[in-house]
C-alpha cells in the first residue's frame, strides 16, 4: 500500500434506478431530507449553463493545482460517472478545461465536482457538462501528483464515498450515501409532497402559518397587542 499515491477500483456504485428517481427531485429536499447535514457548502458553484447534476461519484484526492490523478480518473470513468475531486479549495491553479471537459463527457462522464478551479470557462457554458467548482483562472495545472483514485474524500464537511450518489442543482451539491439511498429518497418524495401542498395553498390563498408565532412565544418575545 502506497498511502498518498494509489488508484483503486470501485468495490461498488449506486444503482443506476436510484439515478433516474432522484433526477426530478430539488437539491434542497434531499438536504433536508438528511438534516441538511450532507451538503459540500456554498463555495461549490455551478460552472455550467443549467441542467441537474445526478450520477455515482468516481472519487480523486489531488494536491492543489495538479491534475495528474484527475487525467487517470477520467481514463477510467464509465457511463453515468461524476468526478469529484478534493484538490484542497485552491483556486490558483485551474484543474481542467476545455479540452479534459470534451474528452471526459466523450467518455460518458455526467458531470464534475471540483474542490478547486477551472479555466476556459465559456466552454463549460457552452458543453453544459454540469461541473461545479470554487473559482476560476487562467494558471494551467501541474501533473506531477501524488494523489488517490477511489478512496473517501470531503469537501467542505462533505464525505464522498466512491459510488455514492452525487446530486447537484442551481442550489449547489449534495451527496446520498449508498447505504441510505432508499430512505433518502423515500423521505425527500415525502417532503417534496409537502411543499407542494403548501405552494398550493399559497396560490389559493388559504395558506395560514401560525407556527412562528408559537417559536417567538416560546422564547419570550415582546409582540405589539393583537399580534
């Protein structure tokens, strides 16, 4: 074992049916579905035009502004991957651009998550690869290494485990252990479900909310008569 510098293969990924079922679902819901507990934070950004990001992570450890472990991942990915690298938030140095992004969607990669920058942004608008990064600049990469392939990698608090479930809207990323996909998803239809109702009721004007007034009771608050 080389800690630091190894690439390993998937011991396992999400079933590509959970892929379709969480297609349609807000990144928002999924997030509170899990105690908004999940989440890689707001430095991700989305880099493309629009589009949701929904795929099995393929995970990189990568030193800041080095590519070299991202070039191999890339070589390895199969249909349906998304590419999450932690290369430590550093936004001197781009991780890739236009001609990695050609490639790797050629290859069928559904989309990137990047703890670092890009460049040749206009390419990443115009392709719409749903790619997510913390910056942008014009610094090239170094491809010296070392890094991993396929172990647990966080971004921003965010665990990823190889094969997770990456989901990514305008709102920003969200990861969905295999181990819990099913409840998951089971409790963000059942909470999507819910906002829906409420949005309905806004629309009709019948929507009332009280409990605020219950929160600001509890703790003591000074309220004007009749209010």
């Amino acid at each position: 074992m080389t800690i630091g510098f190894r690439v390993r293969n998937r011991d396992r990924a999400i079933d590509h049916h959970w892929i379709d079922k969480f297609r349609e679902l807000p990144v928002a819901n999924i997030s509170d579905s899990m105690h908004r507990m999940y989440a890689a934070g707001a430095q991700l950004r989305p880099m493309h035009r629009q589009g949701k990001l929904v795929g099995r992570a393929l995970t990189v450890k990568a030193p800041p502004g080095d590519n070299l472990m991202l070039h191999k991942a890339m070589d390895m990915a199969v249909d349906g991957d998304v590419i999450v690298v932690d290369a430590g938030g550093d936004v001197t140095h781009a991780l890739m651009g236009e001609m990695m992004l050609d490639y790797a969607r050629r290859r069928g990669v559904v989309g990137f998550v990047l703890n670092g920058a890009i460049r040749d942004a206009d390419a990443f608008l115009e392709m719409n690869v749903p790619s997510y990064a913390v910056g942008v600049t014009h610094r090239g990469p170094y491809k010296n290494g070392p890094g991993e392939i396929n172990t647990p990698i966080a971004i921003g608090g965010m665990v990823v485990t190889p094969g997770d479930l990456i989901v990514g809207d305008a709102d920003g990323v969200v990861v969905v252990p295999i181990d819990d996909v099913a409840e998951v998803y089971e409790r963000t239809v059942a909470k999507h479900a819910a906002e829906q109702t409420q949005m309905a009721a806004i629309a009709a004007g019948t929507h009332n909310p009280t409990w605020f007034n219950d929160a600001l009771a509890k703790g003591g608050c000074e309220l004007p008569t009749g209010n």
